[in-house]
C-alpha cells in the first residue's frame, strides 16, 4: 500500500511539473506546432470585426504579427507577397498589425507606400496577440485546412516556404 | 477515515501548486502555471546591487542599488536580451510612451544577464532615456522569479512602490500586447498616488 502511494505521489509530483514547466518557455516561443489554431476575432483598420472563424479549419491560413517600424517585417514582406502569388486563393494571408507605438493613420499611410496585398487587421485589444502568443513583431503562424499549426517563425529571414507549400498542397 | 499518506498529500499540494509555482491566466486565457518564486505584490522588494549602462555611459559608480531608490516608485522589467525583436519592441513602447506609462519621478530599469556594452549600444540604437542593469549570473533575476533555465530573462515587470514594497507584478509581460501596457500604466500610478 505504501509503495502503491509512493509511487502515485512521485507521478502526481512529477505531472504538476511537467504541467508547469512548458508555460513559462511558451510566453516567449509563441504556439506549439501541432496545436489547434485560436479562433479569434479582431477589427480590420475601420473598426470592423473580422473573424478568423470564417478561415481557421476551412481553409490554410498565414498570420503574421507585424508593426511599420518593424524591420524584420520589412525584410520579410518581399518573401510574403511571393508566398501569396504562388498559392493563390488556396490560403488565406492575414496581417495582424500589432498597434504597439502605432495609430491607424500611421498604418494607413505605411500601406501607400508599401505594396501589402494582404488583409490587414489592427488589434488594439491584442486579443489574437494573446490568443496566439505573439512573442515579436515578424511572428508567423502557418495553420492547415485542419485547424492546426504546422508553423511558426520570427525574424526577417526565417524559412516559412516548405511549411506554406505543405499547407497549401502545393507539389513541386 | 485514514489519513493520507504524506508523500501522497505532498504530491497533491504539489499538483495544485507546488511552493514557488502560481497558476496564472495564459497568453490564450485558458489556465497555465509558470514557474515563480520572486516576491508577491505586498512583500518587501528583495534589495540588489548592480553595474548599470545607459545610452551615455557604461560601468559608471556608484551601481544602482534598491534600497537608494527609496522615496521613488521603481519599475524593474525583466527581459530576454538586447536586440531582439520582443525586446526592441518593449523597450521601444517604454521609451515613446515613457511620460505616459511612467512619469518623470519614475525610475524605470531593464534588467538581463547581457553585458554592459551591449547594453550600452542597445540603450543607444533606441535612445533609451532609462538605465539597463547587467545581471551576468542572473543573481538578481532568480530572486524576482524572472530567470529562464536557459540563461535568459523571462519578460516580467515589477513596480516597487516609495516604501520599496511590491506593488504590482506581472509574471508575463506581453511585449505586443496593449493590455500589458495600460495595465502596468494604471499601476504605476497608483503607486505614485500612494
């Protein structure tokens, strides 16, 4: 009987810290490959909410986290609209301005100048930057047509293409 | 009714929250727990001692210490490491929104395990108008909660009240997120009303 508990406790021990453990790398490494996709909604830049409901488990979709005085984004941008031509309608490609140091204006004024074809959110409630964990401006996430995150990435040169390629179903 | 085995009954306060772990709302809103042990909101703020730089100068004396900042509200954010894009983008916020987070009677410092040159150039690549303090062995972070196994920061803020009380804390400060910063902003000030 003793052994019996002993051994239960070592386990419920040892479970609480593994339970505990993965979250605190999590704050900062953002969503787990594998992982369902959050379904959230954020207003688009007129105030207009906009659900990822309508795309996550429908089809795949690409979120990036990004601000106009981020860099990396900058860097990455080129590589993105090249990603969207080749899969076409196949995915769904959402921009998640991240509202840090930023205002409407400022993005909509980026947005002349800059060729972003992709639909452009501004999350000043930062419920998808929570909900997904955004660890830094450039954060990808690549979600499948099942709902899952087969992908997430920061920095101006990370290698988002095979994950996108896959996603989308694209055999070359 | 017999009483539960003591290593069984330790195992069951461990899985609800063992000594030093603190359930706390996750980045997605469901129940998580992350590993803390610093000091609670309420506790007397731990005293430390160390080498500072900022965009002018580095290793100057005397180092920032605490206790000498009696009198004065204090935030101390925690943080990965200098030039990356989380970092950049707090440090960023903190340094363009400064008079409206903090104040000018606030005394705001970063703290990581980084060297006091690359704070330096960190502080000056974003004309930070605060200090950066080098904690190289992590001493300082591990007694506020705010160390990761793997030599970085973890990114948390404290705010110490003038009596050098906690006041405020947050355990995963959300470099991108708005709630982060309007809530740290309400509790910097009311730590300067108090």
């Amino acid at each position: 009987m003793t052994s019996t508990l002993l051994r239960l406790g070592l386990a419920l021990g040892v479970a609480s810290l593994l339970f505990a453990l993965p979250a605190v790398a999590q704050g900062e490494s953002g969503l787990r490959v594998g992982a369902a996709a959050p379904v959230v909604t954020v207003n688009d830049l007129d105030g207009r909410p906009v659900n990822f409901g309508q795309w996550i488990g429908k089809k795949p979709v690409l979120v990036e986290f990004w601000a106009t005085w981020c860099s990396n984004c900058e860097e990455l941008l080129p590589r993105l609209r090249e990603a969207m031509k080749a899969v076409g309608n196949r995915m769904e490609f959402l921009a998640v301005n991240v509202t840090v140091n930023q205002t409407p204006e400022r993005v909509r004024r980026y947005l002349q100048e800059h060729d972003v074809p992709f639909r452009i959110l501004y999350d000043d409630k930062g419920t998808s930057i929570r909900a997904f964990q955004a660890p830094a401006t450039s954060y990808v996430v690549i979600v499948d047509a099942k709902g899952r995150v087969v992908y997430t990435g920061v920095g101006g040169d990370q290698r988002f293409e095979p994950a996108l390629r896959l996603a989308a179903g694209i055999n070359d | 009714m017999r009483p539960l085995h003591p290593l069984l009954l330790a195992a069951l306060v461990g899985a609800a929250g063992l000594p030093g772990l603190r359930a706390q709302d996750s980045a997605a809103g469901r129940p998580a727990a992350v590993l803390v042990s610093g000091p609670r909101e309420g506790d007397r703020a731990p005293d430390f001692s160390l080498a500072w730089a900022s965009r002018d100068t580095a290793g100057a004396v005397p180092w920032f210490s605490l206790s000498s900042q009696r009198g004065n509200v204090v935030v101390l954010a925690f943080y990965p490491r200098d030039f990356t894009s989380g970092c950049t983008a707090q440090m960023k916020t903190f340094t363009e929104q400064y008079n409206d987070l903090f104040g000018e009677d606030v005394v705001v410092v970063g703290i990581n395990a980084d060297s006091l040159e690359t704070h330096q150039r960190f502080a000056q690549s974003l004309g930070l108008p605060f200090r950066l303090l080098s904690d190289p062995k992590q001493e300082v972070s591990k007694k506020y909660g705010s160390a990761d196994q793997n030599g970085y920061n973890r990114r948390t803020v404290y705010v110490i009240d003038r009596k050098g009380r906690v006041a405020y804390t947050n355990l995963r400060f959300g470099a991108l997120d708005p709630k982060a910063y309007s809530s740290l902003k309400a509790a910097v000030s009311d730590a300067r009303r108090n």
